[in-house]
C-alpha cells in the first residue's frame, strides 16, 4: 500500500491551519472587502474551496457506488498517485469558479470563526471518506475530466490540495496587497 491518501489529507490539513494562522488578526471588515468589482473577497475565496470540495466529495461518493467493483477487481495491480499541479498549466480554464460561487459573501458575511470551522469540517468529511476506503481500489476507480483527463480518486484528492493551495496563495497576496 503506498499510502500517498494519508500524505495528501495531512498537507490539505496542514495547508488550511497554515492559511488560518495567516488571518488569525485580519479584522473582520478586511476579510470580506474585495480587492476590485468582480473579485472575491477573501472570505469568499475561502468559502469556494470549501464548496467545491463538498461538491467534489459528493460526486467521488456516487462514483465510488458505481465503480467500486471494477476498482475492486484491480486493487493488486499497480496504479499512479502523482499528478502536476494542473492549476499550473498554461492552457488550464481558470475561469470556472463561479459553479462554485461562495454562500458566504460582503453583503452576508460570517466571522471568521465559523469560515475556519466549516472548512475544517468539510476537511474532515473528506479524511472520513478516503481514510474509510481502501487506497488500491481509489486509484482504479477512474474518472474523465475534459480539462485534465483521466484520472483516478487517489489523483482527483491531489488535485483538491492543489486547488486549496492556488487559492490560499491568492489570500496570502491579498494580505500582502491590503498589508494586513
């Protein structure tokens, strides 16, 4: 067993208490003002991780139903774990987050509190999900993505964490912008 899950869920944890950390003594107003017209805000950016990976989780759960056996049938043989940074090549769409748009938003806005505990709850769902299966049958049950290929739930993990990882950046940019 490579366990390459556990390695993942620890950075995604790791990676949010770090950005947490980061806004521990933002005042409240800073967190919800946006950078310009159209651009979210930082608690906004933190709200769409968190949506998108309860979306994603979803899914993975109605793919895991139906493609269990098939992953089932090839656990013993070997299956990939790495993927590139896909937020990292040149001709990626970048311009899909609005299917996430955040809940939280400047006009209905949520103290910081309550953002860092339903993202560490939605982040343990997912440690819950994946820590409840078994690592070889993830990395056979596939799924297409038209803008990455085919990947399977071991990579698709991978991906989440580098999808947290781009935006938390644009939070730290945004602190450095405002100079919290």
């Amino acid at each position: 067993m490579k366990n390459e899950v556990k390695n993942y869920l620890d950075l995604m944890d790791y990676q949010r208490r770090q950005v947490f950390v980061q806004l521990a003594d933002i005042p409240a107003e800073r967190l919800w003002q946006r950078p310009a017209q159209r651009e979210w805000s930082i608690g906004e950016i933190l709200d769409h991780t968190r949506l998108l990976n309860r979306s994603f989780r979803r899914i993975f759960g109605l793919v895991w139903l139906v493609m269990m056996p098939i992953g089932y049938l090839f656990r013993n043989k070997p299956f990939e774990t790495e993927i590139d940074d896909v937020y990292a090549r040149p001709d990626f769409p970048m311009n899909v987050g609005w299917l996430w748009a955040p809940k939280h938003r400047p006009h209905k806005p949520v103290p910081l509190e309550q953002m860092e505990q339903e993202t560490a709850m939605e982040h343990l769902k997912i440690r819950h999900w994946y820590e409840s299966r078994d690592e070889a049958v993830l990395g056979h049950i596939k799924l297409y993505d038209p803008a990455i290929g085919w990947i399977n739930l071991v990579q698709a993990l991978r991906i989440g964490v580098y999808h947290d990882a781009l935006h938390y950046r644009d939070i730290e940019a945004l602190i450095l912008l405002r100079g919290c």
